[in-house]
C-alpha cells in the first residue's frame, strides 16, 4: 500500500455533494434518444481533442478505440508496478471524483487520461458517457501543468485533490445545463435512426450478439455499401462496439 495523504476539508466535502446532486440531476433528466446520442458524440470528441492536445503524440483513432474498450470492458492497460496505487484506489469509503483524481496523477501519458476514465465509467461518474472532466485543463493548463508537477513528487496531495474536484464540479455543472437545454432542431436527421437501423439494434439486443456487414445485408436485404454506412454510423454514435479489421470487423452493441 503505498502512502498517500490529503485533508479532507469542508470545502472539499461540499464540492464533491454539489457534483452528486448534479450527478443525480444529469442522469435522472428523460432525454430523447436523438439528443443522448449527439450530447454523448459531443463529449466524446471533447475527451479526444483535450487528450491529442495535451499528448499530440496520441492518435483520435486510436483513443476513440480505447474509449470503447473501457465503456465496454472497464479495462485498460496498464504499466508494471501499478498494484500498490490500484490498491489504494480501492480504498473502501473513497469518492469517485478522489479515485480520479488520484489515478490522474499516479500514472503517466498515455495511460493518465484513460485510467482515470476507468474509475468514472464503472462507478457511473460519467453520466452515461456525457460528462468530460480533462476539457477543464485546456482553460486552466499553467494551473493543471504546475499541480501535476509539484504533487506528483509529494506524499501529501492536498492542492491536487482540491483542484480537481472543483473543475469535476466545474465540467458537471456545464454537461447539466447542456442536458437540462432544449434541444435544438436542427440536424435533427443526424441522431436519429430509421426502422432499419433500429432493426438491426433489436437484433443485437441479446447478450454475446453480434452482427457482420454481411449479416446485416442479409437481415435488411441492402447493399454492401448501405449496409457499411449504417453500421458506421450507429459506430460514431457510439451505439456499437467495432471489432476487428478488413473483412474480419464485427459488431456488438454497447
């Protein structure tokens, strides 16, 4: 177990209350399926420009992969060495957003943008895919560069925490409002699914299924080509799960 310290202070008590209630907020507001599926899009484009700008390095598709894998499977790869820090991130009673924040600081680029996202995905911090923490520290980047630093190399982690918890409470409070918005008409087409490629969806609905191009020419009697655009589009919605490559890609839903 390795040693970690931080003061859990009153103001920090209170910032992490307020992102529950937006939490609860966000998640418990009925949204039409067109506008989950275009706030979700959104957000996820937000998450890969924040991470290509702060690691150019780092390749969208490569990172929308990564994304899907975590949605999907909860999983990321990790470096040698990580069980002592995940160990603490288990620490039973410990928040969320803290279990966040501390990965953030605990591992490295690549993986400082995907363990953390780990953490909100699978204890539902997220908001369904809607909430993007790192666009904060596009805006405040002198701040976020010099905490990083200093904290990274200090057993007490005071400043850190602090700072993260109020840009989650900054990034909740900007995706309520977005959700609680109303929703705008225009490109409405873009975000909605016609009866095939719900069909195909309905298919897929059933645990372990999966569906090929091929499958899908078959079950909807198209083309090759409509076939394609259909499932690539309900891909980019984040709708399906693409795996493999060339003629071997096959679909799952998320």
């Amino acid at each position: 177990m390795i040693s970690l310290s931080f003061n859990l202070s009153p103001g920090l008590k209170s910032c992490l209350a307020k992102i529950d209630n937006f939490r609860n907020e966000i998640l418990t507001t009925p949204l039409p399926s067109p506008r989950l599926l275009e706030l979700r899009w959104k957000t996820t484009q937000r998450y890969i420009t924040a991470w290509t700008t702060l690691t150019p390095s780092l390749r969208p598709t490569h990172l929308k992969q990564a994304l899907d894998r975590i949605r999907q499977d909860w999983a990321t790869d990790l470096p040698d060495g990580a069980a002592p820090i995940l160990e603490y991130l288990n620490s039973p009673g410990l928040h969320p957003v803290l279990q966040t924040a501390i990965a953030h600081l605990a591992f490295v680029p690549p993986q400082t943008y995907l363990v953390p996202q780990v953490y909100l995905h699978r204890r539902g911090y997220d908001c369904q895919g809607l909430v993007c923490l790192d666009e904060f520290w596009l805006k405040n980047m002198d701040t976020y560069k010099q905490l990083l630093a200093t904290n990274a190399k200090s057993a007490s982690i005071t400043q850190w925490v602090d700072f993260y918890a109020q840009a989650a409470l900054y990034q909740f409070a900007l995706t309520e409002r977005a959700v609680l918005a109303p929703s705008p008409e225009s490109h409405k087409g873009l975000w909605s699914l016609s009866d095939r490629q719900k069909s195909i969806l309905a298919r897929l609905e059933a645990p372990g299924s999966s569906i090929t191009n091929r499958h899908a020419q078959h079950l909807c009697k198209i083309s090759q080509i409509t076939a394609s655009r259909d499932l690539s589009k309900m891909a980019a919605l984040g709708l399906l799960f693409t795996h493999g490559r060339g003629r071997s890609v096959y679909y799952t839903r998320i």
